[in-house]
C-alpha cells in the first residue's frame, strides 16, 4: 500500500523547541508525530466502541428495565479477576520433576 502524507501543522517556535527537547536518542520529530497520531487515533476509537456499547446497554435497558446493582456488578468483575490471576499462577508455575 502507498504511504499518504499528513498534512502540515503550522505552530509555534516554541513548541516546536518543546517537542525536539523531549525527544529521545535516534528519533525523529516525524516518527514522533505519527506515534503521537496513532496514538490518538486509537484512544478515539477504544472512546467510540466505549460509547457504542454504553449507547447499546442504555437502549436495552430501556427496553427491558433490566438492570444491575454496582454490588452486583463489581462482583462478577472481581470473579473475573481473581479467576484470570488464577489462570496466570498456573501457567507460570515450575514444572515439578
């Protein structure tokens, strides 16, 4: 696939001093920029799929009245938890001889 090229952002001098002081040994101001871009890409897309999945829960609520306490809710994620952290002791055992 082609690369695409984004398009240019006029700032500030100072800025601009600001973001080559923070770089780090053997990057470069665009390798920065597009980490940052990706970055942001997806943190706005993890926020989408958050709102769809509240917008969806919001419309079945209101279709069913069904809801749950936060006891209830935080039980079942801590369930979750402690049934995950046990999956991970297992794997991360030493094998006995």
């Amino acid at each position: 696939m082609k690369s695409a090229i984004l398009p240019q952002v006029h700032v500030e001098p100072q800025l601009r001093a600001d973001l080559e002081s923070v770089l780090r040994e053997g990057e470069t101001l665009s390798g920065f920029v597009e980490a940052t871009v990706r970055s942001a890409v997806q943190h706005r897309l993890a926020q989408n799929e958050f709102l769809a999945r509240a917008d969806a829960a919001w419309a079945q609520y209101r279709s069913t009245g069904v809801s749950y306490s936060v006891d209830e809710v935080h039980a079942e994620l801590q369930a979750k938890l402690e049934a995950r952290r046990a999956q991970l002791r297992g794997k991360h055992r030493p094998a006995s001889t």
